[in-house]
C-alpha cells in the first residue's frame, strides 16, 4: 500500500472516529447540563472559529514548507522553521487566554441571553473558554507540521484516542463529580494540554536529523510571509463568512434557542470529517507533484480526489438532508430536540454538502500558492452576507441564518469554479461539474427521494433505523456506480479474484 493510500485511510479512521466520538456524547452533555448549557459550548465552537483568525496562516504554511523541504532534503531549515513558527504561536496562545478573561464579565452581562444560567456562572465559564482554547492553540501548528511530513497515521492515532478521553471524560466528570459548565471547561483544560503537548513532541522527534539545534530564523520568515499572508487574508474572510450568522444569533437569540442552532450546525459539519482526510492527505501529494513539474499525474490525482471526497460526502449529506427527523431522533432519543432541529438540520447540511466539494478545488489553489481568488471571492461573499443575515434574521430566526449559508454555497460552486479553471487544469472544468460531482449527487438525490416517499413518517426505532439504513447503503451504492474511480476498483477487485482463483 502507498504512503498516499495510507495516509488517506489514517486521515478516515482518525478523522472518522473523532467526529463519530463528538457526535456520541452531544446527547450526555444535553442531559447532564441542559439545553441553554449546550448553547454555552455552541459559543465556545463559535469562539473559537473567530480565533482562528490568529493563526494568520501559519499551520497550513507549516504543512507546504515541510512537504517541499522535505522533498528537497533541507533538514536544517525544517527544524528552524518548526522552532520559529512555534515561538510565534505560544505567544498569541498567551494573548487569546488573556483577552477573553478580560471580556468574560461583558460577554456574559451584554451579550450572551442566558435565561436559567446565572452570570457568574455564565462568567466563570467564558473565562474557562479562554483557557482551553489557548492550551488547544499550538494543536493545529503541530498537526500542520505533522501533516507536511506525511506523518498522518500517528498524528490520527494522536487524534483519535485524545478524542475518545476528551469526551467520554468529560461525561464521567458531568456525571460523577460536576454536572455544571464549568466542570466540563475545566476537563477540557487537562486534556487538550496534554493533546497539544503530546503531538509537539511528536513533531520534533519527526524532523529530520540535522547537526545543529533548532533555531529561531527570520530569514524563513521573510520566504515564506507572502504564502502565510494570503492565508491569513484567506482566513479573515473565511472566518467572517462561515462565522457571522452564529456571531449575531448568538447576540439575537435565546440561549437555549442557539443551543437548537449549534446542535445542527454540530452535526451538519461533521460533513467536513468526511472531506478532510482526503484534503489532507492530497494537499503535501499536490505540492510535491507542482514542485517537480508532473502535471498529467497532478490531474489525475486531483479528479480522483474530488470523487472520493463525493462518494463518502454524498450518500451522507443526502441522508441528512433528506431524512432530519429520523437522523436526530436516533441521535439524541427526544422529540422536542427533533421537532426544534429538523429544519435547521435540513438547511445546514445542504449547505455543508455544498461547501465540503469546495474542499478539492481549495486545495489545488493552495498547493500552487493561488491564494487572491478564495480571498476575493469570500470578500465578495461577506459583502452580500451581512446585509443577508440582518434581512432574513429579524423574520425567519435562526432559519434565516441558515438559509443565507446556502445560498452563499452555492454562488461558490457557480462561481468560484470556472473563474479557478481559467488558470489552473484549463480544460478540466466539465470534468468536475459533470463527473466529479453533478452524476453522483443526482443519482443519490433520486434515490434518495424514492426511499423517502417509500418509507413515509416512522414512528417505531426499528422502523426509523431500517429507513436510515437502506436509505444511507443505496445511495452509497448508486454513487459508488456512478463514479469512475470506484467502478474502475470494483473492476480491479474483480479481475483480481478471478486471477486467483
């Protein structure tokens, strides 16, 4: 098996089982600390994508830097360049603990509308978020360097079993010794220190050997900073876009009512999980493919990217969208959550399938160091976003917010693709549209639909898991039929054991 192949199915066990683990306990922490509880920690999720605008590129700069370094042999400059990254990140995880302990009494009396909670302990809680989410912080520099030295099985193993304690941790905690907020931030404090901790370790035991010590270099720096640059414009507007609706829903609703939000915006995302592996694993692969110039294998590997991304996102995200009510009752086992979250939850995932077969195309621009086009284009989004947000909002709620998500989304699929193709794989544009992604979504979304007018309304578990069940594995199948890349591996495994027999 390939290392591409192997960092792959890492990125998909490890990614997979991590999402798979926060999913599981969604439901424990509602029960344990209630719904405008669970809004707390939406906040926290929403905090934290607005902070990651302070990692002004540098996780992803890492991961290309050791990828090329790493093709081209250069040992010293990739621990320098490891070392000086790192000092820049504590830094700013210094800054972020500090700001938010600073804003935690104003959060919690002007913006967060807690209606059970107390302040203080709304207060004590937003302080702690500033805590994790500095301790978390130098995770995803460790993870990028990881990633750029293709080290992707033991960064998932890493990824994988901190997840596992991380959440079953924290239920045992909510349910032996605190069942309040500030225990859970408080678990979360020990643990992801240790994560971080950890997979830093790793990292610098991954670099290659080198006669000098690590050292701060400036020099790298200045190499580097126009890449890191359009990162960090990249990420400004990203974060804008993806982040607005949850920042003014979180100021406009109650907080139970953005618990409601968040719930579908948890599992909607997880949509992501299941495009991330293959992101990750391809994006050092495209790298090193533009470093030495093999063009045609750069094509192939890209297209057949994208369709791996759309055979494991469609049949998934359709299923989701088509099938809200019975997804979130085997989820969380309460009606009154299901009948809250199912339009939201419908809305979302249409949104997150849209921008998830973004995820390949994003790709293929970072690893030829294109970053103006997403910059321009999510600057263009924002410009449409927020007057969208305070038009729909006001009227339809969280609905509202939900609804420009996808109308966004979709501009970017129309857009963004054919603007990209008249720089990069000219004549690989219909490619896309029509193989890559139009063919599969089609046939699951016919199939889908015939199995929901089968199965109609399902009020017995039994009947709700055998819809999902035969539901999720059709249109698995019709997309795996639809796709050249998974019919050509079925015709391979076939000849195979026709061989050996």
């Amino acid at each position: 098996m390939t290392t591409l192949k192997k960092n792959i199915l890492a990125n998909f066990g490890g990614k997979a089982w991590a999402g798979f683990i926060q999913l599981l306990f969604v439901p424990f922490y509602i029960k344990f600390l209630g719904m405008e509880a669970f809004g707390l920690i939406g906040f926290f999720i929403m905090l934290q994508g607005l902070l990651s605008l302070l990692d002004l590129g540098l996780s992803t700069t890492l991961n290309r830097e050791l990828a090329y370094r790493s093709a081209n042999g250069n040992a010293q400059e990739a621990k320098d360049i490891v070392r000086t990254m790192e000092w820049i990140y504590w830094s700013i995880a210094i800054v972020i603990a500090a700001g938010i302990i600073i804003l935690a009494p104003w959060i919690a009396r002007v913006w967060v509308n807690a209606k059970k909670l107390p302040a203080q302990s709304v207060q004590h809680a937003v302080a702690l978020m500033g805590l994790v989410i500095a301790v978390q912080w130098p995770f995803s520099l460790y993870s990028g360097g990881l990633m750029g030295l293709q080290r992707q099985l033991l960064l998932n193993a890493i990824r994988a079993s901190m997840a596992t304690i991380q959440a079953g941790g924290a239920v045992l905690v909510l349910w032996l010794v605190s069942s309040s907020i500030e225990a859970y931030f408080t678990w979360q404090i020990g643990i992801v220190g240790v994560q971080t901790v950890i997979t830093g370790y790793f990292l610098r035991s991954s670099l290659p050997k080198s006669d000098k010590a690590a050292a701060f270099n400036r020099c790298l720096l200045r190499q580097c900073w126009r890449f890191a640059a359009g990162m960090t414009g990249i990420s400004a507007v990203s974060i804008i876009l993806g982040q607005a609706d949850k920042v003014i829903l979180s100021k406009l609703l109650p907080l139970d009512q953005f618990g409601y939000y968040m719930l579908a915006f948890t599992l909607g995302s997880a949509l992501i999980f299941l495009a991330y592996p293959v992101s990750t694993a391809l994006f050092p692969k495209f790298s090193e493919l533009i470093a030495i110039g093999k063009t045609e294998e750069l094509k192939r590997l890209y297209h057949k990217g994208c369709q791996v991304v759309s055979l494991f996102v469609f049949p998934a995200g359709f299923l989701i969208a088509l099938f809200p009510q019975e997804v979130l009752m085997l989820w969380t086992r309460n009606p009154i959550i299901a009948e809250n979250t199912r339009l939201l939850l419908r809305i979302i995932a249409i949104g997150y399938l849209l921008n998830t077969i973004l995820v390949m195309p994003f790709v293929l621009q970072l690893a030829n160091r294109w970053t103006s086009l997403s910059f321009y284009k999510n600057v263009v989004a924002i410009i449409i976003l927020i007057p969208l947000l305070f038009l729909l909002i006001p009227y339809l709620g969280a609905v509202g917010g939900a609804i420009t998500w996808v109308l966004l989304m979709t501009g970017c699929v129309l857009f963004e693709i054919p603007l990209m193709h008249i720089r990069l794989m000219r004549r690989e544009m219909w490619h896309w549209y029509i193989v890559d992604i139009g063919l599969p979504a089609v046939c699951c979304v016919i199939t889908g639909l015939m199995l929901k007018i089968y199965f109609g309304d399902n009020a017995t578990t039994i009947k709700t898991l055998t819809a999902i069940a035969v539901a999720g594995g059709s249109m698995f199948l019709v997309c795996a039929l639809a796709l050249p890349f998974s019919r050509g591996y079925f015709r391979r495994e076939k000849l195979t054991i026709r061989y050996q027999c």
